[in-house]
C-alpha cells in the first residue's frame, strides 16, 4: 500500500486532469536532442546556470532565448534554437487539455540505460494528460509494463505542482538524472523507475545579490524524499535527495549531492535519528551497528565546456560518489570521467557530437588513490536492498563493482532526425561474488549498438539495434544475442 499523501495526490490528478492537461514547467530527461540543444546555446551565450540536473525548469531554458547573441549565430545554433523555443509550452498549449501516448517494444531492454528513455521492459506503454494552470501544473499518466518485473499498470511520469516565486513544490513519480554524465549518472538517474516523492526545488537558478555570495554565480536547489517500495528486506524506507549545483564561472558547473535512506518498516524515524543522519559525521552515523541511522551517498561533480577551433566545443566531466564517512571527509569512493566533442556538420545546420565516458563503482579510500573494495556502493548492512527500487539499481544501470567504457557518436540532422552509434565494453561485479543486481559473476563482454529517431506526422519513433557478446548470469560460457527496439510517442 501506498503512503495516505500518494493515493491522495493521485485523486487529485485525476479531479484536475478531468478538465486539464499537458505542458510540464521543466524539460524531463529523456531528450537526447533536446539536451545537446541546450549545451549548443549554453555556448553561445543564450542559457546561463548549471545545466546538469534534470528536469530543468523552462523558465530557467526560456530566460534569455530572445535576447540578441554577442555575435550572429551560426546556422546550426540557429536551428537549435528553433528547435528548443518549440519545445517551450505556447500560450495555445497553456489554454488546452494536452496528451501524449508511447509505446515502447523490445525483443529485451537494455542493460545500459543511458540519458535517452528506452524501455525498462518487453513492452512499456503509457496514456498521459497534462496541463499548466497559472501557478500549477499537473499531469495523470497511467502506463503498462510487461516483462521480466512483471505485468503491472504504473503511474510513472504522474504530478502535481505549484509554484510560488521562483520556487515550486510538486509531487509524484517524476524521472530525475542528477549530474553530467550521459550514459551513466553514479548517484540518481534514470535507470530504475521513478520513486513516489515530494521535491522542493528552484525554478530559476539566479545568482545571489550579496556581494559575499555573488561569486557563486547562478545556482540551483533540489530537495526530494521519496519512498521505496514494500517487496525488500526492510519495507517502504524513506530516501532523503538533496543536489545544490552552481556555476561560479562561464562554462563551469558544479554539483554538491547527497542521499540518505531513512526510516522504514521496524527501523526507528523519530527526530533524533533524523538529526543523526543529517550530521552524518564520524561515528554519528557510521557506527557499524544496526544503531546506524541510515544509508547515505554523497556526490561532487564538475563540468567545464570550452570552445576549441571553427566552433567545436569541448565538454569534460567527472562525477565522483562516496559510499561511508570517515571521520571528516567522505571516504569509499566511485568515480566517472567522461568528454564530449560537439559542433556543426555540412552546410544545412546539422550537428555531431562524440563522447567518451568511464565509470568504475568499486570504490576507492579516496577519490584519486587508496586501495579498492568490492561490495560498498549502493548497498549497505541494515538496509540490505540498498539504493536498489523495483529491480534496477537508483544509480549506475550495471550497479556497484562494474568497469564500463563508452564510446557514442549521434548526427542530428537539420530536420530533427537523429542517428547515432554506440561502443560499450562493461566488465560486471568485477569480483565475482557479493551483490549485484544485474549478474551474480563477473561477466565481461562488448555491446553494439546503432539507432536512428526519425519524425513524421503519425509520431516520433525510434529504432535500436544492440548486440552483446555476452550476457549477465551465464558463467563459464558465452551467451551473445541480438536486441531490437522500437519506441513511439505522439503528442495529441
């Protein structure tokens, strides 16, 4: 059973949207154009503030669309900002009940979900409803998922918010990617399905006026508590987000996250454990006992784009995860580095971006050096489950123990289609025991991919073709297959 306030939330999308719907406040991840777009006018002056939490606030998008560049853009930054000035809810929108279905069908789900929004299951299908009111929005979405999870109708994508100044309070089961990564993010991203929440979050990351502060340059906040599901060792715990992001300088993002899983069913969740855990130092919360408050994550990341020569941009990255605290400092340590060459193709407008990303989750004393040690990330000895909801891990899609490499090159053409390529070489639960979701040994194997989105009047659709020389739970032999993936969605 749900808490009391989600089935109430839900009551009250089905009131609003009976009369209402479709044009969410922020971009959602799951755009991979959409994103690019928005690195293309961060260069060129036209979005300012950190842009590696998503959703991302329109209004944060919107800001500075209009205003005229330092210098006339090029045609392929022009077409970007079509593109993303369409994509912004219209006044018409605004006025008018929206929908949206999708329909998404594989042959078997990815292993490696990355920022884009491939199935979770064999089949994954939704019915949506949306609308934005003058300060609120909402949205019903009911979905049905087939597959190795189980057959099942999900409200996944569903909310309601408000919005007060430049803050907004919302509610339901909404899909966060925290961090720059585009394949993988360590702490909080796509991977697993969006858990039922409240957030509190900032919709215009403005610098601060004082001039102590200034320097900061605009930032961010996100504030979330959310609820696991029943099904785990300890039911229904409480896990506590929270992610403050700035950039204190033109091209430069920072983040700054935490996590703490809390509470559940038998566990003690009076204030003091509250407090306990929201210290976090030393043996406040790392005592090793079951008197441990809770189960917490913390995360840096750091982001720097520059431009190179005849409008190619760089982008470079790391994200890094601690597991424990020591003392002081944050100790246990996962880690992702990843680049991101990006500019113009051919005369018409069109664009290529190639990226290269490494994540290893077996962590590391420090952040640089120290000995490694398997079994840390995302688990934990009171809280067995760990950062694990409804099958798939919170954060990396191959989960703790994993080395992965990716190599990923995507054309979008002037005309909004896009095409891409992919190289992936993942060696899972690198020490062969210990608890890993997606294999019980260690695999190593490559994986293949090539997919083309293209956009026609009956729909947006998407094809993946993926092949993997190996595959999870098949020790002491090699079990390769070939995946297919269709995916369509269409905005009524």
């Amino acid at each position: 059973m749900q808490h009391k306030w989600v089935s109430l939330t839900i009551a009250i999308l089905i009131i609003v949207t009976s009369t209402v719907s479709y044009a969410a406040p922020w971009a959602e991840p799951g755009d991979r154009q959409l994103r690019n777009d928005i690195e293309v006018l961060r260069r060129h002056g036209l979005i300012s503030g950190p842009t590696n939490t998503w959703p991302m606030p329109w209004k944060q998008i919107a800001r500075h669309l209009s205003k005229n560049p330092d210098t006339p853009l090029p045609l392929y930054a022009q077409q970007a900002l079509a593109r993303v000035k369409s994509k912004i809810p219209s006044q018409h929108k605004l006025r008018r009940i929206n929908y949206k279905a999708s329909v998404k069908a594989t042959t078997q789900a990815a292993l490696i979900r990355d920022f884009g929004n491939p199935a979770r299951d064999d089949i994954d299908t939704s019915l949506s409803a949306e609308k934005i009111g003058g300060n609120w929005a909402a949205r019903l979405q009911i979905g049905y998922q087939d597959g190795n999870a189980g057959d099942h109708l999900a409200f996944d994508g569903s909310y309601l918010a408000f919005t007060f100044g430049n803050w907004a309070l919302n509610a339901g089961w909404i899909d966060r990617w925290w961090g720059p990564g585009r394949q993988n993010a360590l702490l909080l991203g796509t991977n697993a399905r969006p858990m039922p929440a409240i957030e509190f979050m900032r919709m215009e990351p403005k610098a601060f006026q004082s001039k102590w502060l200034n320097w900061i340059g605009p930032w961010d906040l996100r504030v979330f508590v959310a609820r696991q599901e029943e099904d785990r060792f300890i039911s229904h715990p409480l896990i506590l987000g929270m992610r403050v992001s700035f950039s204190p300088l033109r091209g430069l993002d920072i983040g700054l996250a935490r996590s703490l899983q809390i509470c559940g069913e038998g566990r003690p969740c009076g204030f003091k454990t509250w407090g306990k855990g929201l210290i976090g130092f030393g043996d406040i919360d790392n005592t090793g006992t079951l008197e441990e408050p809770g189960n917490q994550l913390a995360s840096i990341d750091v982001a720097y784009s520059l431009g190179l020569f005849s409008d190619i941009h760089l982008k470079v990255y790391s994200e890094f995860t601690a597991e424990d605290a020591g003392e002081i400092l944050p100790v246990r340590w996962a880690m992702m580095y990843g680049g991101s060459l990006f500019g113009p193709f051919g005369p018409n407008g069109a664009q290529w971006r190639l990226t290269t990303e490494y994540s290893d989750t077996t962590s590391k004393e420090s952040v640089f050096y120290g000995p490694r040690k398997t079994n840390i990330l995302y688990g934990h000895h009171i809280y067995k489950n760990g950062y694990r909801y409804k099958g798939r891990t919170i954060g990396h899609s191959l989960d703790t123990d994993t080395r992965l490499i990716s190599i990923t090159g995507t054309l979008f053409a002037a005309n909004g289609w896009s095409y891409g390529l992919g190289y992936h070489h993942a060696d899972i639960n690198l020490d062969n025991a210990g608890f890993n979701i997606v294999s019980v040994n260690e695999e190593e194997f490559h994986i293949f991919e090539a997919a083309a989105t293209v956009l026609l009047p009956l729909g947006d659709i998407r094809l993946e073709l993926r092949h993997q020389t190996d595959s999870p739970n098949t020790p002491n032999r090699s079990d390769g297959n070939t995946a297919l993936e269709v995916n369509w969605s269409k905005h009524f």
